[in-house]
C-alpha cells in the first residue's frame, strides 16, 4: 500500500507540477481520533526541523475537492505553503483535523457560532497539535527540539490556543517540550482562552490583513499589545489593504496589489521568524 502511494503521489506532482506528500496517520491526543496528515519532506537525509500547518474553518482541500480528499486535492493555498518550507529545509505536516471527524468540506463563512465541538480549536484542535508533535518527534529525520506551528485563520486561533501557557494537551509547557515558536495568519482574537490573557510559552508572529471582514484586526492589535505588555513574546504585523486569506494564490485574491504585497512580505517574515527561533 505504501509503494502505491508513492508512485500516486508521484503522478500528482507530474500532474500539477507540486512536490508529492506522502498521507501519514497518528492519533491525536484526544485518546479516540486518528488524524490524517500530508508530509512534505525537504531534499537531503536530515534530520530536520519541522512546522505543524494547521488549516482554517473550509479544512486543507480545494473547495473543487469534488467528494475526494486526498493529497491530490488540497487547497492550493496549503500546498504552496508546505512546498515554500520544504524548499526552506523543513519537514512540513498538515494537519487535517476536521475529515476523520466527518467533516471534510470543512465549514462555510459565518458558520462559528453553530460549529460542533468536537472541531473546537480552544478544546480539541490543540490535542491534534499535539498528536502531530509526538508523531513528528518519533520521527528519525526530524529533530525533536525544532518543531514550530503554522496556522490560518480558524486554524491560527487553533495556534494561539495551542502555544498558550493554558494550552490543553501539555504539562508544563516550554519551548523545549512544546512548540519552538508559532506563526498564526489572520486569527479570530475574541476567543475565550485567549481574549483575557494570552501568555505564549513560545514565541509568537501575528500577520493581519487590515481589510479583513471574516475576523476583527483590531481585537487581534488589542491582544497584541496586552500580551507585549505583560512580557510576552508576540509579533506583529498589520497589512494595510490586505483581506483575509491574503495569501490564496488563486488569481482572486492575488488580482489585489495589496494581497499580493503582503503574500510575499509575509513569507519573507515567516521565513526570517522561524530560522531565528530554531536558530540556523
């Protein structure tokens, strides 16, 4: 079976031109869900540092997924994104936590207050965070230590739940048993875990698009300075004009100068942020 997912992967990248990624399953820590995951490895033997890629309220396939979930449609958005850190030197794993719980088309705009709680990124989405670092550790081509986090939007939320001091799923968090660092795109900050106090045990880059109408900017700018203020370690930057998903490479999104500005800003950053905090 695994020969034959190599060489189906394989196709995939002849086909579409992307780099293959190999479907991976790991339990999460919630102790009853096996997770699906799509690992994308760098050149070379190794080992590696690593990044967890978290997807958003629409899940990691293409919207023309058409009933079929696999590597072959996931959201362009998130294969770039794995494909820009493995040209990096990273081993990059997504995450999906929203299929194996029956819900592979993900959830339409506006839907958050009626989503069930078993995809809560405050309660659940964390343990399979979690999942996908143990999975990650007991690798032998990736180095324990070097694990970061990336997250989009609710997946981003799921990000800034997961590094928190209060994060479920782990005992006295550090940067060393947890995640090294966390780079969280377009979050919602009006969550209940985070909205009173947020305490990053690791550090933390926030990238906003100003122009964004599905979350509030400015809550996340409020949360921000709160947390500087009180020590923590978070960054933040605030692209003027930029909407939300800003870096869908499709040509909706990339026809808007300013989505294309912050796209390219925003890997730039993300690059300079995690080659710092795993310091090579």
């Amino acid at each position: 079976m695994r020969r034959i997912a190599v060489i189906a992967g394989l196709l995939v990248a002849l086909i579409t031109g992307r780099a293959a990624a190999e479907t991976v399953r790991f339990p999460s820590t919630d102790g009853k869900t096996s997770l699906v995951g799509y690992l994308f490895l760098p050149r070379g033997d190794g080992p590696f540092p690593s990044i967890v890629l978290l997807h958003g309220r629409a899940g990691p396939y293409s919207s023309l997924a058409n009933g079929v979930y696999t590597e072959a449609t996931l959201a362009k958005r998130h294969a770039s994104w794995a494909e820009f850190w493995t040209s990096q030197g990273y081993v990059a794993l997504l995450v999906d936590s929203f299929g194996p719980r029956g819900y592979q088309r993900g959830f339409p705009r506006g839907s958050y207050s009626r989503r069930p709680p078993e995809v809560s990124e405050q309660t659940v989405r964390p343990l399979d965070a979690y999942g996908a670092l143990a999975y990650l550790r007991a690798r032998p081509d990736v180095i324990a230590d070097r694990v970061g986090l990336h997250g989009w939007s609710n997946g981003a939320m799921t990000a800034l739940v997961t590094i928190s001091d209060t994060a479920p799923g782990i005992v006295q968090p550090t940067p060393t048993t947890g995640f090294r660092a966390a780079l969280a795109l377009y979050p919602g900050c009006g969550m209940d875990h985070v909205k009173d106090r947020f305490a990053p045990y690791a550090p933390v880059l926030m990238l906003l698009a100003s122009a964004d109408d599905e979350v509030s900017p400015a809550t996340c700018e409020k949360l921000a300075q709160r947390t500087r203020a009180a020590g923590g370690a978070l960054e933040f930057v605030v692209y003027e004009g930029a909407q939300h998903s800003f870096d869908d490479p499709g040509t909706t999104k990339q026809s808007l100068d300013a989505n294309r500005r912050a796209t390219a800003d925003a890997r730039t950053r993300a690059a300079a942020f995690f080659r710092a905090q795993f310091g090579r």
